[in-house]
C-alpha cells in the first residue's frame, strides 16, 4: 500500500513547527541559492550532531521555505531538488529498519498523502520498494545491521528467518477480512504467547513459527477503555516531557459510543494502519521478546481509539461533517504523530516491559 508513495506537498511536514538540522553539503548548496535571504537558520543555541545549522521558522510557525502561495511547496525542493534537502526533509515521512536481512521501510501516517495511502484495496503484502521509496538506497533510520536478533522471550535470542516469518505471518493475519483488528491481534498474541515456550529442542524456530500461526486463535478481548486509556497514557508517557501531548481523553466513554456503531466499518483502515506499524518496527530491537510487540500493537490500536474519540468530539459541534473513514484517518495522522515522532522508541519499548 506504501510502494507508490511520492510527494503531493501537502506541506503537513513543513508546517509542522519541528525544529530542522542542516548538514553541511545541504547548508552550502542552500546557503548559495538563497544568499540574498536573512534569517534563513536561526541564529545561537546548540547544535545536534551532525548538524551545521538549523532552519529558522516563519512567525506562523512553518519552516521559512515553506511557499504557501506558490503551490504549497518547499521551495529548496522546488528550486534545487529533493537531493539538497536537509535529510530529515528528505527522509520524512519514511520509517526505516536496517538489520541482516535488508532494508524495511514503511510511512509515518502524520503525512496526510502516506495516510491516504491506507484506503488501498489490495491485499496487505511485504513488496520490493521501489527506488523512489528506498531514495536510491540512501534511505536512513534504525541502524541493526550489526545487533544481536530480536529477542524471542527475555534471554532467548530468535534467528533471523525465524523473525522474519513471524512477521510475515503476523502481517497475513492482520490481513484478512474475516477478523477484527482486535481480534488480529489476538491471533498474532495467541500464537506468539506459544512461541515463547519454544527451546532448539523442539526442533526449527521456523518450523515453530508456521505450526503455532496455523493453530492460533484469534481472541478478542472484551471491549475496555480503561485499557487503551492506560495504553495510550503509556504511550504518551514514552515522550520527553518538552514534547509531551496533553492528556485529554475526559468523556471517552461518552464520545465512544457515537464511534461504537460505525467503528467496524473502517475496521480495514485499522488493520492496515497496524500493519504498517508492525513492519520494520524497531520494538523488535528494543524490546524483551515477542510479547513487547505484540504489546506495542495494542497500544498502536488504543491510540488510534482515543484518537479517533478526540476527532469525533472535535466534529460533533459542527453535525460530524467528517465521514468515519475521513475521521479515522486524521485520527491515525495523529496517532503516528505521537507514535512515530513525539515518543521515544527505546522508552516505549522499556515501558512495555
């Protein structure tokens, strides 16, 4: 659903208000383009490594070449092209794992075109990325080419075939029609709570892998917002107290049931965001076993929930304008906003125990 990802300059990047670092060819290639230009990088304060300056903001808060008027656009990308972007400009919205196996790369959904991407009605499937995804092979992110496997269970590591067909299988399940999100999750919780007994003496991880995903059982626990209210205080929780989102999830219960009725029919778009963040996660580095990402996945889905209730209380004054695939997908935005931007991985993956 990813693979035909390409720019449509939304501009949700550029208006954002992160703070953008300058490597050095990015900064000399800027810096002698737009010479004539004050107030381009901001001026005192540290730097991050690597960095030799960093982009100044306009007062709205946009990065100052953010051309609203003139199509939406960055205007070093319009004017120099996307190879003198700063790289974190030029990385966005992709999110990349590097270990033994390859490269994996899927997308932040805050990118309202990367969202837009999850309506695909294909069948969910790992795919060949094609060099505009893969920025001809320069694409960045989790560095494990040289780590230990993802663990199993604490102290149990898992080889990597083995790894690699749990995730492939867990990804099969979150994509059949006949299952709930939830209930996905339960069969990849089933099958991975069975694993976690698994010893060389029982022969092949692999082996293991296809006979207990075969047999799992797709449970799906009782409805709880309690539940995702701790999961999404885990989550937010994971995030440096500097960048921390409010936690206004008062009236959940309230809220929810207006999204109860509908919330099966966009179950799809649920599943498939899932999916996305099961890909190439990095928990499976930072975490302790199998049960962290499978973890992980319930807080992905019990973020997307308090998200979606914010975004149906937000509309609710205005009669629900938004239709529930169009207010699910702003609520993912906002999810991977948290998820994939504001949180720090190793944190939730230290909070997932």
């Amino acid at each position: 659903m990813h693979a035909d990802y390409a720019c449509r300059h939304s501009g949700a990047c550029c208006t954002a208000g992160w703070a953008i670092p300058v490597e050095p060819p990015a900064l000399e290639t800027i810096t002698v383009r737009f010479a004539s230009e004050p107030s381009i990088f901001r001026s005192g304060g540290p730097l991050p490594e690597g960095a030799a300056a960093m982009l100044n903001l306009a007062p709205d808060g946009a990065c100052v070449f953010f051309d609203a008027a003139g199509g939406r656009m960055c205007r070093v990308h319009r004017d120099l092209g996307p190879a003198s972007l700063p790289l974190a400009c030029r990385q966005f919205p992709r999110v990349v794992l590097r270990d033994p196996r390859g490269t994996f790369i899927s997308l932040s959904h805050y990118c309202p075109t990367a969202a837009s991407l999850l309506a695909s009605p294909d069948r969910l499937a790992i795919v060949t990325a094609p060099s505009s995804l893969t920025l001809d092979g320069a694409a960045e992110g989790l560095d494990a080419r040289h780590a230990l496997p993802p663990l199993l269970a604490p102290g149990l590591l898992m080889d990597l075939d083995g790894y690699d067909l749990w995730e492939r299988r867990a990804i099969d399940v979150l994509s059949r029609a006949d299952l709930t999100a939830a209930s996905a999750i339960g069969a990849i919780a089933d099958a991975s709570r069975r694993l976690q007994d698994w010893t060389p003496a029982h022969g092949s991880l692999v082996a293991a892998v296809g006979r207990e995903f075969t047999v799992a059982q797709p449970r799906q626990a009782d409805e709880d917002l309690s539940a995702d209210r701790a999961r999404f205080a885990t989550a937010r929780a994971s995030a440096p107290d500097d960048l921390r989102p409010s936690a206004t999830d008062a009236g959940i219960e309230r809220v929810w049931a207006q999204v109860a009725p509908w919330w099966t029919d966009v179950d799809r778009l649920a599943r498939s965001y899932l999916a996305a963040r099961l890909f190439g996660n990095w928990i499976a580095y930072h975490g302790q076993g199998l049960h962290a990402i499978v973890e992980y996945l319930r807080v992905c889905l019990s973020v997307l929930k308090i998200e979606t209730a914010r975004q149906q209380a937000g509309t609710a004054p205005r009669g629900s304008a938004l239709s529930p695939w169009q207010t699910v997908t702003e609520a993912i935005r906002n999810s991977d906003l948290l998820l994939m931007h504001l949180s720090d991985p190793k944190e939730l993956a230290r909070r997932l125990g």
